[in-house]
C-alpha cells in the first residue's frame, strides 16, 4: 500500500500523485474544484479508487505476475563419428647424389616407435658397380624394402601397427587399426648429408568412431501468475532465435504454464519441444545428434 502525502492538479482533468510509492500520474474520468475548500475529487477509472484532497487515503499497488524458469542441459549433444584408420605419408622430391648419400629419416608414430637421428635413406644406387642418383621413386621404394625385408626385425614394431607402401615417389603409413594416432616423420635438411627434400602429409585423422548424441535441455517453470497478462519466452542456441508471447490468466500454475510454453514452440527449428502433463518441464531435443550447442532460454 501506498501512503499519500498531497494531491495536486495540474490540468483539468490530471493530478500527480505524490506518496511513499513515488510520483505518478493520474488520468481522471472528471475533475471537481471547490474554491471554498479546495478540494478535489478524481476517480481513477484504471483502478477504480476515489482521490479527495485534503484526505489521506491509501491506494493498493498493482499485483505483479512473476514467472521464473530454469534451464538444464540433461544430455551434450555429439556429432557421429565413423571409425577410420589413420594415414600419413612423406613424398620425396628427386635425390641427388653427393659424396655422402645418406639422409635422416625420423619417425614418431606417436604410439611408442621413434627413431632419433639413427635411421637413414640413400639418394644413390648402384648401376654396374658404379654410384647413380636415385630417383623419387627409388628413394620411397628403397625404404619400404628396408622396414619389410632389409632391416625387417629392426622394424617389426612399425609393421606390426603399420601397413607401409609406396606408390610413386610416396611412403604411405596405414594404421592397422581404426584410432587416432599422433604420427610425425621429420626429414630435417641441415643434419642430412644428400641433398633431399620432401612433404609430409597427414592424408586421413583416424578415429575409433562414436555414436551421436542428440542434445537434451530442461527448462522448469515456477513462480506465481497474479493477474491475467502476458509473457516473452525466448529460446536462442547460437543459431536459431525463437520468441513467443504467451497469454497468461490469473491462477495459472508452473505445470499450465508449461503447456502453453511447450505448445507456442511446437515449430521451433531443429528441436522437438515437449511437455509431460501434470509436469512443469518443458523438455527441448534436438531433431539430430550434432555438436553440443549453448542453449538460452529467458522469460520475461
């Protein structure tokens, strides 16, 4: 309630009201001075409340409706994922042939098998007893013999994960299984003794591959509806925006309330939105498994 202190006219038919309640206008259905006294008399057809001065009256202050939600992620949405081996390769440039022919091939699979500095390529063969340049080809083809046959238990744990061939000038690295590994191979130009240059190229991330998830938010309604009116739902997943104005009627509880908020957002874009009756949640899911995404929901 609030006191009135003084009641002053300002037009013929407007006072402002000064009280504990702050200052405010008021629009009267007609105004009556008495010059004797001074008196007036307003009828506030909004509320229905009589004014007359010099009397102090109190004035009852609008119900106010007050609707809460609050929102919950139940479930992260994730993307599918197929399973799939990982592949790498290195892609030799052309050899050349200088005094030492020997080049640095490092290797980390990044699953336990490293070399360090202490396995080498050659850019030469030999033709007739004499050296030659090797070509691209040669180069990647002389490194496959090397894992398999050459030196084949140096390199058994390589090839117990890894399928290596060469197609061209290219040394192409297979994972046996279907999982993500880290590998790297490192052909540093300073330390190498021919002059040799190449790629490496990380062709396919492998992956043991997940199934989706379709993401899952709750948002439950509370609070209390004082008189009939209005409210602005508003739903925003960094994508899609959605607002409804949702018709409110005095003693409508949290469990009508969601209904009605399910109901208005029953087209709402990638989501299917979902009320259980006699439940105050209101339940969005979205359509597909996808990446989880930020969820707001505000109620005004």
């Amino acid at each position: 309630m609030g006191h009135i202190n003084s009641v002053k006219v300002t037009e013929a038919a407007t006072v402002i009201v000064k009280g504990s309640i702050g200052e405010f206008i008021v629009t009267a259905a007609g105004v009556i001075l008495d010059n004797a006294d001074n008196s007036v008399e307003i009828i506030n057809i909004k509320e229905g409340v009589t004014l007359k001065d010099p009397q102090e009256i109190d004035i009852p202050e609008t119900p106010k409706n007050d609707v809460r939600g609050n929102l919950v992620e139940q479930t992260k949405g994730q993307k599918a994922m197929e399973a799939a081996k990982t592949i790498v390769s290195y892609k030799f440039d052309e050899g050349y042939a200088t005094k030492m022919s020997n080049f640095v091939f490092n290797m980390n699979d990044g699953d336990g098998f490293i070399t360090n500095n202490n396995y080498f390529g050659a850019t030469q063969k030999i033709v007739s007893g004499v050296p030659k340049p090797a070509t691209g080809d040669e180069v990647a083809e002389a490194i496959v013999k090397d894992f398999y046959i050459t030196l084949k238990g140096r390199f058994t744990p390589l090839t117990s994960k890894w399928v290596i061939t060469n197609v061209g000038s290219e040394v192409i690295f297979t994972s046996k299984l279907d999982k993500f590994y880290d590998f790297q191979i490192d052909v540093p130009e300073k330390e190498n003794r021919a002059e040799i240059k190449g790629e490496f190229l990380k062709k396919q991330k492998g992956s043991e591959g997940r199934e989706g998830k379709r993401e899952v938010n709750t948002l439950t309604i509370d609070g209390i509806v004082a008189r009939t009116g209005k409210i602005v739902v508003t739903f925003e997943d960094g994508t899609v925006t959605s607002e409804k104005t949702i018709e409110i009627s005095k003693g409508d509880t949290p469990v009508s309330i969601a209904g009605k908020t399910a109901s208005a957002f029953s087209d709402l874009v990638d989501w299917d939105v979902t009320n259980v009756e006699g439940s105050k949640d209101v339940v969005f899911t979205a359509e597909k498994a996808s990446e989880d995404k930020e969820v707001k929901v505000s109620i005004k």
